[in-house]
C-alpha cells in the first residue's frame, strides 16, 4: 500500500517515532527504530539525512557530531568509515545515568534503514543543503525500490525542498518551514488551493516560541484538504487532546504515549 493510501486509511493519528523516539533512545539509531517499531507500534519513523565527505547519506540530524557521538566536528568533514567508528549513544543519558554508552550504537546508514525496514513507512527530512545529497538518496530510493513508502522534503531549506520536488519525482512531500508561514497565513483562508496541492502532508509545530500555533494549522490543513501532522507532542495530555481532534499524524519523541 502506497504511504498516502495509508495516511488516508487510518481510522486513528499515526505514531511516528521522532528520530526514532529520541526521548527512549539515542538519536536516528537503529536501537531506537526498532524498539519504536517493534515494542511501541510505531506507524512510521521520522528521520534526518546527512552526507559524508565520501558521498554516504547518513541518518544524522546535526551538522557537527558533537552533541549525540563521542566524536567533535562536521559530518561532512569525515568519511562514513570513520563515522562509523564513533559511539552514537555516548551522550544519551537517564538521570545523568549513560545506560547506552560503549555499547556498539553506531550512525546508520540509509541503506541501512532502507534494508532493515522494508515494510515500514518513513519519513525522511534532507538537512543538507547541497544538490549531491538529493541526488544520491534518489539512488539509494530507486536500489530499493520504496519511492512509495516514503515521505521526503527538507524541513529547513526552501531552495532544497523545491529542489527535491524537482530531482525525486512521484514522491510524496511535505512542507519547508517557509512554505509552513505562509501555509498558516494564507492557507488559513483557503487562498492558493493549487500551490498547497504540490505538497501531500502538512508538517507543523503544536507551539512555535511559546504561541500556540496548531489551531490555526489545523483550520489551514482543513480548508485546504490535507493530512496534518503535528510535531512537539511529548506528554500524555497534548497526545490525548491531538487524538481527540483526531490528527493526521502525532511526531513525537515518546512512541510509547501514543
């Protein structure tokens, strides 16, 4: 089934597992998109793409390694070789207890993901900003033949986001964050019916610097007619009240809430 007849077939809001639960896990590892798929019923898994100096598109959010690896620097100054030395739940920790440290956690590879989880649906959000990225994850699709089961755009770069729409055709996008504005500004009017239906899924914060902004989103993704996803759902009453508006889709760091 292809991910949009899927999004539309749910009679409840998906559980999509941030960076694969990040509030349980460490970060974009394959640790914490099995345990979200496999022990917390995750419908779907959001993850960030990097590239390497060598070429290799990495699921990594940051553009330097040091906040989640025992490793200092930028993703792209290293090769996957020597990446794939580093301990990706060095910083992970529960109570200042570092349950996850020096236990082989490594930074995946997409083909990783893509072998691993052949029948799970995935979202995947570009962060770098060059051309070559795109270009090599449209390889990495077409290996493994899943342009159906993903969505993808880039979250934080409108030229990279219109870029995709451009190089990996027959997708299913979502918004950028310039495109996410102008959504709540015009969208909340029903104006430019067209321009929205470039995009499949509407991505949007709950809050953005403290404004609750997801009532005008959702009013925006009804008058438009688009699934919504909400992100920043990560206690029990914010998930049960997005339940009950009955969402699209609930992103959160706490797969096991929803």
């Amino acid at each position: 089934m292809s991910i949009l007849k899927f999004i539309n077939s749910k009679q409840r809001p998906l559980n999509i597992a941030h960076r694969g639960g990040m509030g349980l896990y460490p970060e974009n590892t394959l640790l914490g998109f099995h345990a979200s798929v496999e022990k917390h019923h995750a419908d779907m898994l959001e993850m960030d793409l990097r590239i390497t100096k060598d070429g290799k598109v990495v699921v990594f959010h940051d553009a330097i390694l040091d906040r989640t690896t025992n490793g200092k620097g930028k993703v792209c100054d290293f090769t996957y070789n020597e990446i794939s030395q580093l301990d990706a739940g060095y910083w992970f920790n529960n109570n200042n207890i570092f349950q996850y440290r020096d236990n082989e956690i490594k930074i995946p590879l997409l083909e990783d993901i893509f072998e691993q989880f052949p029948n799970t649906y995935l979202n995947l959000d570009i962060k770098d900003n060059d051309v070559d990225i795109v270009y090599e994850v449209l390889r990495i699709i077409n290996k493994f033949n899943v342009l159906d089961h993903i969505l993808i755009g880039s979250g934080n770069n409108y030229i990279q986001n219109r870029r995709i729409h451009h190089v990996i055709p027959d997708c299913a996008y979502f918004l950028s964050k310039v495109d996410i504005y102008l959504f709540g500004a015009f969208g909340y009017h029903g104006w430019l019916k067209k321009y929205w239906h470039n995009f499949h899924i509407v991505e949007v914060p709950f809050q953005h610097h403290g404004i609750h902004v997801y009532s005008r989103f959702k009013s925006a993704a009804e008058k438009i007619g688009l699934p919504l996803f909400v992100w920043g759902a990560n206690d029990l009453h914010l998930i049960e009240r997005l339940k009950v508006d009955n969402v699209d889709g609930i992103i959160t760091d706490w797969p096991n809430l929803v």
